[in-house]
C-alpha cells in the first residue's frame, strides 16, 4: 500500500513538472503535434515512448519559449534540466530524437497530411507552421550540453 502512495506521488510530482513546462497552451499544442507525428512512423518505437515525449515536451518549449526562459537555447536547455529531475535522462540524452522530429515536421509540411492540416487550423493555434529557429537547430544538431 505505501509503495503503492509512492507511485502515485511520483507519478503527481512528474505532472507538476510537465505543466509547469507547458503552461502556456502553445506549447501543449506543439507537444501534441510532434507526437502525433511520431505516431505516423513506427521507427519512433526504436527510440521508446517516453524519449519521445520527453524530446517532444523539451522541443515545444523551446519553439514556443516562454519569455522568461531568455532564447530558445536557454528555453531547451532549461526544459531539458527540469525534466531530468523525474526522468532521469540527463541534457541532450534526447536530441537524436529531436533531430528526426524535425525531420518529421518538413515531411509533415511538404505533404500537408492529415496530422499536418489539422494542426495549421486557428483552433490548434496554427502550430504545424512554426519554424525551427537556426540557433535551436544548431543546439539540437550540436548534442552540446551546456
């Protein structure tokens, strides 16, 4: 029953620190997209469901990077160290997924398929149209941890 407490409390602090990362809805709707996307390719079932999410948790903060995270380097890397915490994947462990999400994102948009269109509508806040900024790219390609 105590193990059982505990589960359940882990499990509650790793919510809490999600949400605090997505608090803005932007970065919700980003996540979603980019794991829909993944749904599209089982070769995302090599890298595992929860460096997937956590890549695409990371990745959408980054993008839709909260003004108090400075750019969208600090943004990843921050997201990355608060994640950590109950993931324990260290910084940078998933960049490599990162990198083929971006990817993902470019034959998403050069097909307009069906996960594509229906997160360029208002209501999903035209989230499939956002760009990859060149300097979260150079970070994302680089694996650089700091």
């Amino acid at each position: 029953m105590a193990s059982q407490r505990a589960g359940d409390s882990t499990k509650t602090d790793r919510r809490v620190v999600i949400l605090n990362i997505l608090e803005e809805r932007h970065s919700l709707n980003v996540t979603d997209f980019l794991l829909e996307l993944a749904l599209l390719d089982s070769s995302y079932r090599n890298f595992g469901g929860s460096k997937v999410a956590h890549a695409s948790v990371c990745l959408a903060y980054a993008v839709a990077k909260n003004e108090r995270a400075g750019s969208e380097r600090d943004a990843l890397i921050g997201a990355e160290r608060e994640l950590a915490v109950c993931s324990r994947l260290a910084v940078a462990a998933t960049r490599t997924v990162m990198r083929e999400l971006v990817e993902e994102m470019k034959r998403a948009s050069e097909e307009m398929n069906v996960v594509w269109k229906e997160y360029c509508s208002e209501q999903m806040g035209c989230v499939s149209l956002f760009e990859i900024p060149p300097t979260l790219m150079q970070l994302i390609l680089s694996n650089d941890r700091v």
